[in-house]
C-alpha cells in the first residue's frame, strides 16, 4: 500500500525534498518506516532517531501501524485560519503570511461584556544574546498548516478548560521571510476583568505553542544559516 510522506525544516533540508510516495507493506510500523527512510535517504538517519511524526495529522508513535493512505509527516520539535462560524465566545487561529494587524485581532475578539485583555507577541531580534551572541538577517519560518491550525484549537481549548471566564481567544502565526522588528506570532486573551486568568492563560498559550504546534524557523545571518528546534517531545496525551 502507499503512503505519503511530508518532511519538514532539517528533515526536508538533508533528504532535498518535502514529498515523498513510498511503497510500503500492510502491518508496517511508524519505527519500520523511519528504518526505510534511512536506507533510502542515509543524511536522514541521525536527525529520524528525534523527529516528531504525525500520522493524519496526528501524532504518532514507533510501534504504531500505518493505515492504508496515510499522511505522515516527519519534524523536530517544534521551535518553539479564520473565525470558527456560529462560535461564541470568538476563537480565532491561523497560519499566515499576511502582517499581523494587532488592533483587528484585539478587536475581533472582543465583546460587548470585555473589561481586559492580554497580548503576547514574539518578534524577530536582530540580535541574540544569550548562550552564543549572534546577529540574525532574517528568519524563515514554516508550518505543517493543517496540523498546525488543528493543534491551535486543542491550545484554545485547553486554555477555557483552565480559565473558564476567558472570552475570546487568538492565536495566530506568521510564516515566510521575517525581518527583524517583525511580529512573528501573536496569542490574545480576553475576559471581563484582569483577575480572571487572562495573563496566565496568554502565557500558556504561547508555551503550549512551543511544545505541540508544528511550526519551525530557520535564523540566516551572517555567520551562515540554522534551523532552530526544539526539546520538548509529546506523548499520547498530547
């Protein structure tokens, strides 16, 4: 039977492809494909033995067995669409490559009972100066967008199961080339007051984000170029 493979950030980099259609027998393993995978692709053995997989954009484990038809993607750890019709209170989340317009996400989730509401916004430094100085030229970001969007809602959701009296929720990611100075993703709460949760629940989001959302950047600067990954690695439960 037939799967499709996607590869994403080093895993696309070492193989010089994103897509790949294998062949495979019925009962085969996710860890038996990783195992072709490196015969066919030798550079791709060292960074296999860490990737991430997802199975029908779901993530999966070595001893799983692949379904006819299957979509399975390899990617490290991760680096750390529109308004759901008819939902109330709003959730917005979306992969973009569109400028993030903050004011129009603040007041997309707005309602008539908001008193507060708290942003996060993660931005391109031009200059890094923890652990190794560095300068960087711009970021290249990527995404596996429909996990990607699919893995957001499991964030909003976790995040009103924690803080009920949140109102509306976005979360939104850019991809693309991104100068320094740039918004690169963007996680709004709001609620009613400021001592409902908003501030923690902002600052969940942007973490949980980092840890299961499939997104990864690339820092090009002039010391050459770098796909930035990262180290949390979800279970089952995630």
């Amino acid at each position: 039977m037939q799967v499709k493979v996607l590869l994403f950030a080093t895993l696309k980099t070492l193989a010089g492809e994103s897509e790949i259609s294998l062949e495979i027998q019925k009962a085969t393993q996710v860890g038996e494909l990783k195992e072709s995978l490196a015969e066919r692709y030798p550079r791709l053995k060292p960074a296999l033995s860490s990737a991430l997989v997802a199975v029908n954009r779901e993530f999966a484990f070595d001893e799983d067995l692949l379904p006819a038809g299957a979509e399975v993607a390899f990617f490290p750890p991760v680096s750390g669409g529109a308004t759901s019709p008819g939902e109330t209170p709003p959730t917005l989340f979306s992969i973009t490559e569109q400028e993030l317009d903050l004011d129009d996400l603040l007041r997309r989730i707005t309602l008539p009972t908001t008193g507060a509401a708290c942003i996060f916004t993660g931005m391109v430094r031009a200059e890094t100066r923890r652990v190794v100085p560095h300068q960087t030229v711009h970021l290249e970001y990527e995404a596996y967008k429909p996990m990607a969007e699919t893995k957001m809602r499991q964030v909003a959701d976790e995040i009103r199961q924690r803080w009920p009296e949140v109102e509306g929720i976005a979360i939104v990611q850019r991809i693309g080339r991104l100068l320094p100075g740039t918004p690169t993703v963007l996680i709004a709460c709001s609620a009613a007051h400021r001592d409902t949760g908003v501030f923690e629940a902002a600052r969940y989001g942007i973490d949980r984000l980092k840890e299961i959302v499939p997104v990864w950047k690339k820092e090009v600067g002039p010391a050459g170029e770098v796909w930035v990954e990262g180290k949390y690695i979800p279970g089952r439960e995630d």
